[in-house]
C-alpha cells in the first residue's frame, strides 16, 4: 500500500497462542496491511527459552531472551507471557514510551486494568485485550462500541472452557466430578493443578473486566464474590436434570437500583435458556440490555487459534487508530456505581434435604421458608431405600441474606438430616 505508515510490531512468548500470533502476522502480512492501513512488521519476539520448541515454523532470528530491548523499538507490543510480573512491568514499560498495547492477560487486566488505562490515556497509547475473557468471541469490543450507546443490565456468561466441558460431561453421561476432571485432563481441557478453573478464579478474572466495561467503572477480580464446582455431585446433575434445568458455571455482573453485582457460581438454568446448549469446552456471554433486548455472544473459548483471532482483532483495530492519528480513549470510567454486597443480591435457590420419611415433616420445612419470608415455588420428594427420603426445593425470589439464613436454620431442624447442596438458579 503506497504511503501507507509502517508499524514495528514486538511479541513478548511464544506459547501456544504466541506462535499462531507470529505466524499470521508473518503470513497475512499484505492482507493486515491492507485491512488496518499500515504495515505491521515483526521485529522480534521475546522468550524466556531460545531452545524451547515452538507450535509453529517461525524464523530463529526474530527470537531474542530482551524484552526491553524489543520493547523500546516497538510501537505496538503484544504481550502473550501472562501472569503478573513481569508482564505487568514490561507493559507499563510499553504504554509509558506510547506504544500501543495488546494482551489476552486476564489475572494482569483484572486486577491492574483501570490503573494500565489511565498510563495508556497519559501517554496517547491504546490498552486493548479482547483475548482475556473468551478466547474467539468478540465480546469486549461489542459491549465497548456497539452498545456505548444503550444501557447494558446485565451479563451472564460461561466464559471457562474447563468447568463447561466438565459439567456438560456430567450431565450427559452421569459421572461424578473426578472422573470427568480426569478426562479432561487426559484430553488438555484441564491442567494438571485445575484449581483457577475449578475453584471459579478464572471465570471471576473475566467477570470484573466484563463488569467494569459494561458499566463504565472499575471493579477488581478480588471483589468478585466466586465459588467454584468441586462440590456439585452427580446427584445434583441428575436431580436438576429430571427438573428440567443443567448446571453451568455462570459469571454474572448486574445492575441493580441499588447498585451493581458480580459474582461467579455454579447455577442451575433452564433448559430452554440459550447457554443451556453450550457444550463441551466452548464459551457464551448473555447480554441484556435496555434497547436492544437479549444478545449471545458463542464460540471457542480457548486454543491457539481462536485466541490468536481474538488478539489480532485488537492489533487490526490500533494499526487502523494509529494510522488515522485518532487513538481511542482507554477505559473511560463515566459513573461509579455502588458494588453490592454479596448478601444484598436477589436471587433463587435450589436446596436439596436429606430428611426424616415421617409425618410432619413438609410442615416444619415450610414453617422455616415462611418464618424467613422466603417463597417456595416448587418442591419434589424422592424416597430411596439406602439413601432415605430426598426433598429438592426451588425457591422464588429472594435476598442472598434470608436465603442463606433459611438454609441454616433448616440444619436446626429435628426432621432434617442434613442440607445436601445448595445452588443458585439463572435465567428465565
């Protein structure tokens, strides 16, 4: 393209999402060019190891162990390490010279996101990160552009291939969670420690940067309220199942009168709910908002591929902005909306009892739900020979507060062995 400006272009790792970085920028070079409007040229890529294999056929000469090096020739850094440091010193290095910056670091930009806007602001670069919360899926730039002007009410989302993969498993072949934590592992959906995915940390990452986008302030990954799967048995599966409803687990970030919620937790949906028919390892984000109604965002989560799009949609969108000389704002905080406390929300629940086979028993429940002014919607008894009688109760709309003070006098009961589960239930 004559004329056209020439971008230097600095990749910090080279994992599996790097490597497909370098090479489409490598390989699609003439068609990027002509799509943002300037050349992007590779300078180099910075690694930790030269002699570790690579995921893709890339020229030796552009490895080098300088990342401030690389990053002090650089007007566009993409940084793909992850983790906290030093990745977060390498990127404010880049935005505090000006050069742009493009990250999928979900940890980094959930924690450290409104501080990493305003150097970009500062400096006249741009902070752009659409690979951190749902690999291919073009979430972030549809909440941040296409629905700055309507007023987003919430955003629901199953936004963590892993537990996804592992609760589909379970509901379509009945098997308990190790066993299908197991496979998933066998079969690289989990890693050999799974606890950010199982434990809800990585959903809770992805649901402070989606919160703090859609209501335009600045919420942090430890203010999410977060619980993750390792307790939901195959019994809880079978149950929700015969009651119409699957079990995913949900990032949620809401707004309410009072203010805003965010929380991650496994839920219970119906199953005509559209993230009810997202299965295996793949991702969906809910959107509700004011004008244009219910939208759902679908796609690969996760992989080399798809997260490498994700990340190149970010680098075509700054060349463009660099090479028309009207750089966006980074991260405008416009309110500050209350963050609810966890106990404040409104929610459902979905209790299941082990309890007494005798008379009396539904009655003293029921006095419990109504000394707490909590109303049940439905209830279902199921009697097993070993396991003794079994009630699964779906509430209607309560606090989190009376709720949860329900289901701890319910343990005081006489009648009630023990409270099996307790889950919340989403959607309409």
């Amino acid at each position: 393209m004559s004329g056209e400006k020439n971008l230097k272009v600095a990749l910090l790792g080279c994992g599996t999402v790097g490597a497909q970085v370098a090479r489409i920028l490598l390989e699609d070079a003439n068609e990027l060019a002509a799509r943002s409007g300037a050349g992007l040229q590779l300078i180099g890529i910075a690694v930790r190891n030269l002699d570790a294999k690579r995921d893709a056929a890339l020229p030796q000469e552009l490895f080098t162990t300088d990342a401030p090096g690389l990053i002090a020739q650089a007007d566009v850094v993409i940084e793909l390490l992850g983790g906290m440091e030093p990745a977060g010193e390498y990127i404010a290095a880049a935005l505090s010279k000006g050069a742009s910056v493009i990250t999928g670091n979900k940890a980094l930009i959930a924690l450290k996101g409104a501080e990493l806007n305003a150097l970009a602001s500062q400096h006249g670069a741009q902070l752009r990160y659409e690979a951190a919360v749902a690999g291919a899926i073009p979430i972030l730039r549809p909440i941040a552009d296409s629905l700055a002007g309507d007023h987003i009410t919430k955003v629901m989302g199953i936004v963590n291939g892993t537990t996804n993969f592992i609760l589909d498993a379970m509901d379509t072949t009945g098997a308990a969670f190790d066993d299908v934590l197991a496979e998933a592992q066998a079969l690289g959906y989990a890693e050999a420690d799974p606890t950010a995915d199982v434990g809800g940390h990585d959903a809770a990452a992805k649901a402070a940067i989606l919160a703090s986008l859609a209501f335009h302030t600045t919420v942090s990954s430890e203010q999410v309220s977060t619980q993750g799967i390792t307790e939901v048995t195959a019994a809880d599966v079978a149950a929700a199942s015969a009651a119409g409803y699957v079990i995913k687990l949900l990032a949620i970030a809401e707004r309410a009168e009072a203010g805003i919620s965010v929380r991650v937790y496994p839920a219970l949906v119906r199953r005509s709910h559209p993230l009810a028919t997202v299965h295996g390892a793949f991702n969906a984000v809910f959107v509700e908002a004011e004008n244009a109604g219910d939208l759902m965002f679908y796609g690969a989560g996760a992989g080399g591929n798809p997260t490498a799009s994700a990340v190149m949609g970010d680098v075509v969108a700054v060349a463009r902005q660099i090479a028309a000389g009207a750089p966006l704002p980074n991260g405008s905080v416009s309110q500050a909306p209350r963050l609810l406390d966890f106990e404040a929300i409104d929610t459902r629940y979905w209790i299941g009892l082990s309890v007494k086979d005798q008379p009396g028993v539904l009655a003293a429940i029921a006095t419990v739900f109504g000394e707490h002014g909590v109303s049940i919607e439905s209830m279902s008894q199921q009697v097993d020979a070993e396991a003794g009688a079994q009630l699964r109760i779906l509430t209607h709309q309560g606090t989190e507060a009376a709720l949860a003070s329900t289901v701890e006098a319910l343990t005081a009961l006489d009648a009630v062995h023990c409270v099996l589960s307790v889950m919340r239930v989403e959607g309409n």
